[in-house]
C-alpha cells in the first residue's frame, strides 16, 4: 500500500511540471490579468521565474525579486489604486527563441482619492522554464 502510494506521488510530480507547459502563454496571460485585477500579489510572484521577476514602476526599474520583496513590491504597486477592470489586449512569442514570450494588458483604476480613473499598461515578459511559462518582467507604463 505504501509503495502504490508513493508512486501515485510521484507521478502527479512528474504529471505536473508537463501540464503546466502545456498551458499556453495566453492562459498565462489570462490567469496573471484575472490575479493582477483581484491584487493578488502572493499569487502573482509565485508565477516568477526561477531568477525572479524584475519590475519597471514609474521609471524605476528593480529587481530581480523573488518571494516576500516581490509580494512587498507588487503590494506597492496596487496600494491606494482601486482597480476598476483588467482588460488582457495582447501576446506573442519572440521570433526565434521559442522560450521567451510576452503579453501586455490594460489597468483602470481609480486613485485613492480622485475621480477620474488612469490608465496603465502592465507590459509582461515571460520564460518557459521546466515549470512552464512564468513572468520573467513586469514593466507599468503610463
């Protein structure tokens, strides 16, 4: 019993890492928008890549950060923004290296305070990694 057991384990490691690059960089894409409108900054780091994920705010760029920095980071980012919708508006692989990707999406929110929502576009590079595709670079673009 304990060997059956402990095969079942095994396979659904194995299983994983290959279901996981099945998905498509727009599922990616799609799933990282559906986190990014609900500000889940826990979810949206474990989606990095193995080296972290490098960000771009207002100019600024930091990173690589992994972990707790980048849930800190990205809790930044969403701190005193409403958010009003997420609108996924495009990916594409890069022409000849079949591991790296990317995609872009549209953010309305409203500042903590104003009236009048804004508009970003949160800019994402992806790399297929063994786990599948996960973000590589997040730029926030006025």
């Amino acid at each position: 019993m304990t060997r059956v057991l402990a095969g079942l384990a095994l396979l659904a490691l194995l299983a994983a890492p290959m279901a996981a690059q099945e998905t498509g960089v727009d599922g990616v894409m799609d799933s990282l928008a559906g986190l990014w409108a609900r500000a889940d900054a826990a979810a949206i780091a474990r989606l990095g890549a193995v080296a972290g994920i490098e960000m771009e705010v207002d100019g600024a760029p930091t990173g690589p950060l992994a972990g707790r920095k980048m849930v800190a980071e990205l809790r930044r980012v969403f701190a005193n923004r409403e958010t009003i919708r997420v609108v996924p508006s495009m990916t594409a692989r890069v022409v000849g290296a079949d591991d790296r990707a990317f995609g872009e999406f549209t953010w309305e929110v409203r500042p903590s305070g104003a009236s009048l929502p804004e508009r970003s576009t949160v800019f994402v590079a992806l790399v297929r990694e063994r786990a599948g595709w996960r973000v590589s670079q997040i730029r926030l673009l006025p």
